[in-house]
C-alpha cells in the first residue's frame, strides 16, 4: 500500500481523482502518522478519527469526485473556526463545551471542493499570542521540539510541518499565520482584506484578521487559497516580468533588532531575485514611531473584543492583563483612523515598489514551556522580540507572506517575508514560486517514527 502521508495536496488530489488511491486509503494514512508522532508535537487538541474515515467513505462515494480540486486531500483546522460537530474552545477553560452545529464557511470550502477535516489543532487561549501552549496542550516546532511552534496558528503549523497534513487552515490578526510558518519552514499567506472570508471571533480583530491556508510548497498554497477565496489566484503560466522589489531588514517597531541570520535570509533573498532579472533596491518603509504603540493598542483591543462575556476566572493571568488593558482602546481603534494613517503613509512606498522583501522574524523562537502560566509582561516581551515584523500589515489589510528561505545555525529553517499592495497576491505567489524554484526547501521536518 502506497504512504500517502507526506505528499503534497496536489499530489493526493491528483491520485485521489483518477482513482489512484481511495479517500479512506489516503486519510487513513495521516491518522498513523498523527498517532506515531503526535504525542511528541502537540498539534492536536482533537482528532477525528472515526469520523474522518467515515466521511471520507462518503466522499469517495460523491458523484463528483473526480472534479474536486482538493478530492481526498487531509486538512486540519485552527481551533477557533466551526468544525460542525465539534466544540470550538480556542485555546480556553472559558469557552463553551458546545458542538457546532454548522461549518465555518471556510471549512465548508475546504469540504464543498473535497477535504477531509481529520482534527482541530492547538492555539493560545483567544489566539492571543506568538507561542502555543495552554490547558489543551503544547504546540512545539517539529525541527526543534525544544522550540514553541509559534502562534498563534501553531498547532495547525506543526502539523503540516511534521508531515501529518499537508494543508492547515490558520488565520492570522498580528503575524498568527505568518509566524508559526516561518518558524515552522512551511509557506503561507495572509490574504488582503476581503479576499477570504473572515467571521473570526468578535469582529475579526477590527477586521484585521484573515484566514488563510499553510502548506510546504506554493503550489498547495495557490491551490487551498483558491478554494478559500472560491476565485482564481493567477497561477504561473510563466516567470512574472520585472518586479521593483525592496529590501529592509529593519524592525517596523522601535527598538527592536534583527538578528544576523534572518537579517542574512532577507539579503540572500534579494540577491536571488536581482539575479532572476527583478529591480531590487534597499529600501526602508516609513514606518512610524508610534507603531509600536498602534500595534499594541489593536492586539490588546482585539483581545478585550474576545473575551467579553466570559468567566474571566477561568482565563490565564496573562488573558486576563491583555484584555484588561485593550478595553481601555476599544473605543480609540474602532473608527480605524490608526490603521488608515498608516495606509496612507505606505501607499506612496508601495508606488515605488511592487513588493516589499524582510525578513519573516527577527530571531528564533522561544522555547517551549508553560508560557501561559508567565506573567504578562514577560509573554508580550519575548513575542515582540522575536516577532516584530507581521503586525504593519495586518493594520492595513495588505497581503504578505512567509516563504521558507536559508538555513538558522541551528538547522531549523529561516524565512522572509514578502508584502505587496492589495490585490497583488498572485504576483506575491509568483515571487515565491521563484524563491522556491531557485532556492527549493526542505519540505517537512526529518522526524524519526
């Protein structure tokens, strides 16, 4: 019998579609690697074992098989969108125990063209944070199990990376896709606004969050986003025409430096594109000193948004600070006078330039502990210091990227990050296919089983 587990999504579907390989033959296959290697990951907070097999009985029953781009293909599903059946508890003691009585429009998507829902995976109480771990479990990096995964996407990033799907369902409102990815070595996007359904939470963060899919090549990536934005994401017929590209390493918040090797993968990068025949120039966006302080009125409103309602005892000490603290900003960012200050400061930058190259993070991730039990300060800190470079373009509602790219000294993949204008996610796509042609990566991490 062939080892569907660790191929590609377009692989799967393919063999799933000319009758290569059956559903139950390929979901099957996932659920022993989950089962294998899980325990020492922590992607999961529930798997559905028999129920994936029986749905994907029924799917291999559907008259249409043959026509679904994602037929047969195993996803998981960030655990703040509706899997119906299952109780969505975001990361949380304080949220209740209630099954969905129906699909988030996103994971219907993913069902209507196909997939297979085989679990939900782990975040940080109300996805708040960059690392993921709490009362549900802990997401750790499968290249660095001493490392979190990131957050707060993380658990659905460790899970395609470890090579127990091939496609996640993440969404992300500060860097909550893009970060797990890049410390992950997978690809993702954060789709501009409007592109995706969103209908995440209270308000999606303001509308600064997205949802979006993680994969291991651009090919799933462009492959799950046209399913989610149910509209073609311009597939590469041929290499893109010269881009204006340009390239900072600087941190977007004051005070906040970059670390040699990621800082490397964002000049490396650039180099590869100059000689792929694109205008790259060092460029810094004039990002504005109050960021920072922009960045964290958001995160913490979008927080306070989330947590109305609930039992705040039964929320971790660092929730509780967080929300406490936005609700004294809720009514300042609602208007989005910030977020459309900043648009308007950008804008000329992105006249100039068709894409804007950083680097994904500004250094590794934090190990791996009981983060959710530290205290607030402590949590906000190591986030900001390591993930400094996402929040700017969740406040416009821009397009960016994390695409895998160099090596860290410890062996764990380094990334960058790629952001364009709205509209240009398909010419973003592109730039990373490149990337990735030039420059292939690893795949999945090498886990023993």
């Amino acid at each position: 019998m062939t080892d569907w587990a660790g191929r590609t999504a377009v692989e799967i579907a393919a063999a799933v579609r000319a009758k290569e390989a059956t559903p139950r033959e390929v979901v099957a296959g996932h659920l022993a690697r989950i089962e294998r290697l899980d325990a020492r990951i922590g992607a999961f907070r529930v798997v559905r074992t028999e129920a994936a097999l029986a749905e994907a009985d029924e799917l291999a029953a559907r008259p249409d098989l043959a026509e679904l781009p994602l037929a047969g293909v195993p996803v998981a599903v960030k655990d703040n969108l509706a899997v119906r059946g299952e109780a969505t508890l975001v990361g949380s003691a304080a949220t209740p125990d209630t099954p969905a009585g129906a699909d988030h429009v996103t994971v219907a998507r993913l069902r209507a063209a196909g997939a297979v829902v085989v679990g939900l995976t782990n975040v940080p109480e109300l996805c708040v944070f960059g690392t993921t771990e709490g009362v549900y479990g802990t997401a750790r990096n499968p290249w660095d199990t001493s490392r979190t995964a990131g957050g707060s996407s993380g658990g659905s990033a460790a899970a395609v990376a470890a090579g127990m799907v091939p496609l996640a369902l993440g969404n992300d409102g500060m860097g909550s896709l893009r970060i797990p990815a890049a410390n992950c070595g997978l690809v993702t996007i954060k789709p501009g606004h409007g592109v995706v359904p969103a209908g995440i939470g209270e308000g999606d963060w303001f509308g600064m969050s997205e949802n979006g899919p993680l994969a291991t090549t651009v090919a799933d990536l462009r492959l799950m986003l046209s399913v989610l934005a149910a509209a073609d994401v311009a597939p590469p017929e041929e290499a893109p025409g010269a881009l204006r590209i340009a390239v900072s390493a600087r941190s977007p918040l004051a005070g906040v430096g970059v670390s040699a090797p990621y800082a490397g993968a964002a000049r490396d990068a650039a180099g590869v594109l100059m000689r792929a025949g694109h205008q790259v120039r060092r460029a810094e966006p004039p990002y504005p000193l109050s960021l920072s302080v922009t960045s964290l009125a958001h995160w913490t409103a979008g927080t306070a948004v989330d947590a109305a309602g609930l039992d705040s005892r039964l929320l971790t000490r660092r929730t509780r600070v967080h929300a406490a603290i936005g609700r004294r900003f809720v009514n300042r960012v609602r208007d989005g006078a910030a977020r459309e200050g900043l648009r308007r400061r950008l804008e000329p930058f992105f006249a100039e330039y068709d894409v804007l190259l950083t680097p994904a993070l500004a250094r590794r991730s934090p190990r791996s502990g009981p983060w959710h039990e530290r205290g607030w300060l402590r949590n906000v800190l190591a986030n900001t210091n390591y993930s400094p470079m996402t929040p700017p373009w969740n406040l416009t509602g821009w397009p960016a990227m994390a695409v895998p790219f160099g090596t860290l000294p410890s062996g764990a993949p380094a990334a960058v990050q790629l952001v364009g204008r709205p509209g240009s996610e398909g010419e973003l796509l592109r730039v990373a296919e490149q990337l990735e042609s030039l420059r292939p990566w690893h795949r999945t991490a090498p886990l023993e089983d």
